[in-house]
C-alpha cells in the first residue's frame, strides 16, 4: 500500500529518500542540507523529505550532543519545511510531544529503542500525522506486526516501517534483507535506514561509531530487496557533525548514491 505525502506518493513509481542532518546543529547546516538534497533529488525524480532531530535522546552519553530541544528545533524544521517547500520527518520520544511536533512535521518517527512503548506510538497515530515506525535492533520483522496493530486500532493506517539492522553481539550491527520483503507483507511501504545500519553502537565507549564505506552498498541491497523509500542522514561535514558524524553520508556524495539506488529502484519496480 502506497501513501500521500503532499504531492507526491510514497511507495509508488517514484523512490522516496527521507534524509538530513542526524540532529538540528545550526539552520545553516540545514539550509546548505535542504537545498543541497531537495535539488538533487528534483533533478533525478526522486521524492524528498527533510529528515532532521530536534532531540536525539538516545544517546550513549549524557554529555552527548541531542539538539536544540522541541521548541528551538521545530522553529528550524518550520523554517526549512516553508522556504523549501518540502515535508518534513523527525523523531518523537514520548507521549507529550507528538501533538506538538506534528504542528510541523509530516511524518512521526518512533526511534528503534522505542518501538515498542504503547503509549507513544497510540499518541502519534492520534495526530493523524504518518507514523514510522523503526524496527528495533533486538526485534525479529514479524514481530512487527504487534506495533502496526497498536497503529491501526487507534484510527491510523499511515504506516510506514524501518529496518535499520539487528544487534550482532557487542558493538555491531548486520542487516538481514529478508526483514523487506517481510515486512512489506504488513501492507505498507518499508525503508531501510542506510546509515544507522552502519552504526557500531557504543564502540567508541561514550559514543556510537560507524562506517560510511558501507552505506552506499547497503542501500543499493535494500533496494534489490524491494524497499520502497530509503534514510539516509547526510551532512555537509560529517568530521564536525556533533553526532553520529561516521555514519553520515557527505552531502557531496549524495548524488551518486541516489542515483545508483534509484537505477535499481526502478529495475525491481518493472519486474
């Protein structure tokens, strides 16, 4: 099942890429991200959304960097969704705060630590707002199932679902391409989340690390699999992000992946 987004389908003949900086750090950075990707994307006939963290509060350490809190990192994303026309994703971590983060954000992301906390994903799915939902790390696809119940029986049937690899002893993380296919059997669209699947969670002790080399193959996999919309956190400078800078993709290098993907996207969609 495919679903509207603003003028554009998501599951559709078109591939759909949610991607941004992992977590507001200054509106520069996300502007030069914005512009950056929604004119990529328009050249190569991709649909985009804006994917961007007014909090990351799952962080390894308390001294880690999570964004500028709700109201100072909406205000931005407010700002980006108006003068670039484009919708808008971000992450929700409690109850309280998605009738407020829906004021602006077209879809809801329910963080992969937080998949399966009931009262979060009934409060999303009561915006009426698209709810992503990502698969944590230490769930099996078919137990999915349960969270997109939780969805539908509060009144919500737009549904997405994102893998974004399994835990693989300490510090690492494998994905499973069978999760697609799996998933999409649900009836809704499946993203795979490219770069926290390269994630080395809590391998540098305080904080998470990653390896990009390895981004562009998985999502060209992904896609093989039969995803119907891919994530990828990129930003201009990955060295100086303020977090999860090893597993971002280089803005510069965006084009080139998303072109790859979207060859493979269309091959599988033709089939």
């Amino acid at each position: 099942m495919s679903i509207n987004l603003k003028n554009f389908e998501i599951g559709g003949e078109k591939l759909t890429i949610l991607a941004g900086p992992c977590a507001v750090e200054t509106l520069d950075i996300m502007r030069t991200t914005a512009e950056g990707l929604k004119n990529v994307c328009e050249q190569l006939g991709i649909n985009y959304v804006f994917k961007c963290s007014y909090d990351k509060a799952n962080r390894s350490s308390i001294n880690s960097y999570r964004g500028l809190g709700i109201e100072k990192g909406l205000e931005y994303l407010a700002l980006i969704k108006k003068e670039f026309d484009v919708p808008i994703v971000t992450d929700i971590h409690t109850p309280e705060q998605a009738a407020v983060a829906a004021e602006v954000a077209d879809i809801l992301q329910i963080p992969a630590f937080l998949c399966r906390q009931t009262d979060l994903l009934v409060a999303a799915a009561k915006t009426g707002r698209i709810v992503n939902i990502k698969k944590g790390q230490f769930l099996a696809p078919q137990q999915m199932k349960s969270l997109v119940k939780k969805v539908e029986d509060s009144g919500n049937n737009k549904i997405m679902l994102t893998d974004r690899g399994v835990s693989f002893g300490y510090n690492n993380l494998v994905s499973d391409f069978r999760a697609i296919p799996i998933m999409k059997e649900f009836g809704y669209p499946v993203v795979f989340d490219a770069t926290h699947s390269v994630q080395m969670p809590g391998s540098n002790g305080d904080s998470t690390g990653g390896d990009r080399r390895f981004v562009p193959l998985l999502a060209r996999c992904a896609m093989a699999a039969g995803a119907d919309v891919l994530f990828f956190e990129v930003h201009p400078n990955p060295e100086e992000a303020l977090c999860d800078g090893p597993n971002m993709l280089y803005l510069k290098d965006a084009q080139k992946v998303f072109v790859e993907c979207k060859a493979i996207y269309e091959l599988v969609k033709n089939q």
